[in-house]
C-alpha cells in the first residue's frame, strides 16, 4: 500500500471509538479500524522510515504492532491505568538503539480528534535511563550542551516547547548554583510541537511538516541517544 494521507474519515472514527470505549463496539467496527488506521499506519511507517534515514541513517522503524506501532488496546488492569479500554490517540515510533523504544531516543507522533503530538527524545524515564541521564549532565560540559541545542531549537520555531518538569528537589550530586542545574528536575527530556490533527489527511504536506521538526530537532534526538548508550544492564 502505497502512503497518500489518511482517509478524512479517520478523525470522526476515533472520536466515534472515545464515545463508544467499550470492546464490543470496537470488534463490531474493527474491520474499520484496520482500513482506516491499521493499513494506511503501516504504509506511513515504510514511507516515512525511510525519510528519517536520511536524518537518522540508523533508524529503527517497523511497520507491526509492538514495532513502530501501538496497540489499540488499553492494558486496564494495572492500578495506575485509564478506565477506558480502546485508545482513541493512535502512536506511532522510530527509535534508534537496541534498547526498550520508549528508553531509546525516537521522533514519535500521535494523532487523535484533539491534535497531532509531535516530538523528539525520550518522554519519560525509567529509572536506568533515568541515572544515566543524570549521571551524564552531572559533567558541566554536556549539561551547558544540552542547554544549547534546547534553545537552539526553541529559536527555530516559538510552538517549540520542551515537556514539563518532574521533580521539584534536586537530586544527590546537583546544586542550585550549577549553570543548568534545572535540568536535573526533570523525569524525561523531548520537545515537541502540536499541530492540528486535518495535516494527516494530506500525506505530502505531513511527511513535509514532519521532516522539517524532526531535522530541527535531531540534534536533541542525538544527545538523548548518547545518554541511551550510558544505560547499564539490570
């Protein structure tokens, strides 16, 4: 299947899936879901991938579920989890690395009724690439590194913005005096930029809009990989 943009269709679907969230109404649907989203995901996947390369030459990306795709269904049994079952935000991941995608560096995006999500880096850390992260800007001259290419980045375009902080304490080895030390303060670190989630529709225009953020934002993407590497084994 070749990748033109997703049919105008698939917007209302997935507000229709966030006001009907139960599975009995999704498998009733799912044979829209897979022409609507499943396919045209697969074939964005092959088309773009190889569009990153030219950014990232060693890119991962994998047009399957568990690869460069997520599953539509919400794991609800965890304590922490959303209620509802179906997601009606679809994800969509190239990472770089051998390691967990979500604790490797990625250009990822997802769209839903509300918005295209774009970003760069790695939203969130577990806690070893949460210590490897802290252990790398505990040196002045990657931390006034990092510095740098958030604001260089920033410059480029103003609906740039970096995630928010996590934490509120700095943690053991940081001092409210160190240059940067602000970054010590956060539980992952990507930028991002939201656009309006019609783009989709028109897949020239959306690999376009997409290259431009992630060639802007690659120098972030290479940082967050070095810090990546750093991460120790158990």
């Amino acid at each position: 299947m070749v990748f033109s943009g997703f049919d105008e269709r698939v917007i209302p679907f997935l507000q229709s899936i966030r006001q009907n969230n139960n599975k009995e109404w999704f498998e009733a649907n799912k044979h829209i879901y897979t022409k609507l989203i499943l396919e045209p995901c697969r074939a964005f996947v092959n088309e773009f991938g190889e569009h990153l390369m030219a950014i990232e030459p060693t890119v991962n990306f994998l047009p399957k579920i568990n690869g460069s795709l997520f599953k539509i269904y919400r794991d609800t049994r965890r304590s922490d989890a959303v209620s509802t079952p179906i997601k009606h935000k679809i994800g969509i991941i190239f990472w770089q690395g051998g390691g967990k995608r979500l604790q490797s560096s990625s250009f990822y995006l997802h769209f839903s009724p509300d918005e295209l999500f774009v970003s760069t880096g790695v939203r969130w850390f577990e806690k070893p690439m949460l210590d490897a992260y802290r252990d790398y800007i505990k040196d002045d001259k990657n931390r006034a590194e990092l510095s740098s290419i958030i604001e260089d980045i920033k410059q480029k375009d103003k609906r740039y913005a970096l995630i928010q902080k996590g934490y509120k304490r700095y943690p053991k080895g940081f001092d409210k005096d160190m240059q940067g030390v602000e970054l010590s303060l956060y539980k992952g670190m990507a930028m991002y930029k939201i656009l309006k989630p019609e783009l989709i529709c028109d897949g020239e225009k959306l690999i376009e809009t997409l290259y431009k953020i992630y060639e802007d934002m690659a120098p972030l993407h290479r940082f967050m990989y070095r810090v990546s590497l750093r991460v120790k084994d158990g």
